[in-house]
C-alpha cells in the first residue's frame, strides 16, 4: 500500500519548522479492501454455521450413545428384554434434553444358539432428518 504524504515546511526566526502530513488510502484501496470482505465474509460464516452444525450433531450422538448403553444395561439387569420387542421415548428423568429421544428395543437369536442377541436403537430428529444409534449385547437365555 501506498500512503501519499505531503510535507510542508515554515520558517519562524531562525527555525525551520517541517511539517509531514500522511494521507489516507486512495479510493482504489479502500474498493479492493470491501470486495475482499465481501468474498471472505460469506465463506467464513459458512464455515462458522457447519462448525456448529457439526457440533450440534456430535453432542446429540454422544447423548444419545449414553442413552442406549444406559437403557441396554437397564433391560438386561431387570431382565426386562425377556419379553421381546418393545419401544418407548426416554423422559426427563434420564436427562436435561432426553425427552427428545425415542428408544427401540429388538430381540433376536443369535447365530441359532440358545443364546439372545438384545439390540437398543435410540432415535431422534436433527435438521428434518431422522438419525439413530444402535448397541448390542448378547445374553443367555432364563432356563436354558
């Protein structure tokens, strides 16, 4: 950048006084320094809106993981899973935002063993989008 200066100088008795003055940026610098800001701003709130989006989405899947191992660790202690499939929304007593999330339990056998494959899936919407988190664990059947 080009600063324009001008210096103008007195003479008082026998000093001589110089005065430098500095201009200011030319019309043509102040243009291209807005139309930087115009290119760079929209990009850099783009990027600013996904960054949260992506935290936004990160936080609701370590939440809803939470969920799912609780819930699956509830089933299989009171051996509730026994009675096969069954399906429920979570309520504020799991959590500060839990109630936003559904859970689904699934039973199944395993590899045609007398064993039980026990599967939560815990679902909520995010961006008019549905998105889930499934955990599994395998249990031995009462009686067996």
């Amino acid at each position: 950048m080009r600063k324009a200066t001008s210096t103008r100088c007195s003479e008082r008795g026998r000093f001589v006084r110089c005065v430098r003055r500095g201009g200011g940026f030319t019309l043509l610098e102040v243009l291209a320094a807005l139309i930087l800001v115009a290119v760079v701003l929209p990009v850099a709130m783009r990027g600013l809106s996904l960054a949260t989006q992506g935290g936004s989405y990160a936080r609701s899947v370590t939440v809803a993981t939470d969920l799912a191992k609780s819930k699956l660790a509830e089933v299989v202690a009171d051996g509730s899973w026994d009675t096969g499939d069954d399906r429920g929304v979570f309520d504020a007593a799991w959590g500060d935002d839990a109630d936003r999330f559904e859970w689904t339990l699934a039973v199944s056998d395993w590899l045609g063993t007398t064993m039980k494959e026990v599967r939560i899936t815990v679902s909520w919407e995010q961006r008019n989008a549905l998105q889930s988190v499934s955990i599994a664990t395998v249990v031995m059947e009462e009686g067996v």
